[in-house]
C-alpha cells in the first residue's frame, strides 16, 4: 500500500501540472499518466498520484477509463466569460445576503476565512502550500456567501461555471515567473474578502454586489484571463 505524499510534495505536483497546461507544454486531449509526469517534474509517482484528481476536480483534466486522465481542451475565452458569469452570480449571491442579513453563524465562518487568510499571508511570502492553502479558504468563502443566499439555483449555475478551467475559487494558478506579483495579487484580493464582509454586516446590498463583481478581476488578472 503506498504511503500519502507530504502536503507540501502534493502542493507542489499539483502547481507544477497547473502551469504545464496552463503554457500548453501538456495541450487539451494528451493523456497523461502518473509516471511520465513523475519523470517529467522529477518527483515521485506518489505526489503526483494525490494531485491528478484534485486536477480534475478543477476542470483541468477529464478521467479516461480507470485510473487515467487527459488534458481537457478550453480557450482563455471560454474561462473569462465563464470566470464573469460566475462573478455576477455570486454577486446577486452576496446582495441577497445583505438584503436578508447577515446570520451570525455565517458572519462567524466568514471571519474564520479572514483570519486563516491574514495567517496564510503575514509572512508576506508565498510557497505552493500556501497557494493551495489560501485557494481552500477562498473556495470556502466564496461557497459561505453562495449559500447563504438560500438560492439552490444560484449554486446550481456556478458549479456549472467552475466546469470550465481557471474559474474555480480554488484554482490558484500563477506562474513562477510572476515572483512577487503572486503575493501582491493575494493580498489585494484578502483586503476585498475583509470589505465584503464589512458590507454584508452593514446590510449594503448594492455596495457587496459591485465588490463582489470587481473581486473576479483580481483572479483574471493573477491568471492572465
């Protein structure tokens, strides 16, 4: 039985794959298996194993037969109009939130996610595990807000959006070329996660819908949408 990779060897995999389709070295229909990424990224077959179906989950990659996967084809196009549709659901998300308020069990959830994310980023430096760790809290604020809207239709609708690659709040995808860029494009986008909270308890529907709208720019931007 093979033994779990460490977290920061999975986050690692997992960010290199990223990048590879995201410059087109790995192009949309190449089936991919555990060991020529292994060889091609110089780790384990055991790191990469944990991160293809987290790839999946991202919409990057499609499952073939058993245990396989292929680089699932998509355009910059399709991932900016799908990654607005998204933004101006979660934003009708947000303003019926703060038209109903803000449930206190909610409002404290949200403030977990700030603070988790103010910790990921005090050090002001940013490693793979950090990414994925700041992309697991994002995606759990980002569903927070969704759900409270009390719209299973609204959920229903940005799933489908988070089908298409690079539009999941989870998806952390930057290149290493970026350097300090990556930790500036984070904190931009926390400082908005603190102003959307400030807005939901304030009950200012208009002000979290545009807030909630120009947040999505901040991931076209990190992703080069």
């Amino acid at each position: 039985m093979s033994q779990d990779a460490p977290p920061k060897q999975h986050s690692a995999a997992a960010l290199k794959i990223r990048e590879l389709i995201l410059q087109g070295q790995l192009p949309p229909g190449m089936r991919v298996t555990e060991a020529a990424l292994a060889e091609m990224l110089g780790l384990s077959r055991t790191p990469v194993r944990q991160a293809l179906p987290s790839l999946a989950k991202d919409g990057l990659l499609t499952p073939v037969g058993k245990r396989g996967y292929a680089v699932r084809g998509f355009t910059s196009e399709e991932s900016r109009a799908a990654l607005e549709v998204r933004s101006a659901l979660e934003g009708l998300a947000a303003k019926t939130v703060a038209e109903r308020g803000l449930a206190p069990g909610v409002l404290a959830q949200l403030r977990d996610c700030l603070a988790r994310g103010d910790a990921l980023l005090a050090a002001r430096r940013v490693l793979p595990d950090t990414q994925c760790a700041y992309g697991e809290m994002n995606d759990s604020f980002h569903r927070l807000i969704l759900e409270a809207a009390g719209h299973p239709l609204l959920v229903e609708l940005v799933a489908r959006c988070e089908m298409v690659p690079f539009v999941s709040p989870a998806a952390m995808v930057f290149s290493e070329a970026q350097g300090d860029l990556i930790f500036d494009d984070l904190l931009y986008a926390h400082r908005q996660h603190h102003y959307i909270v400030e807005a939901l308890q304030r009950g200012e529907a208009a002000r979290v819908e545009m807030l909630m709208r120009e947040h999505a720019a901040t991931q076209r931007h990190s992703m080069n949408l």
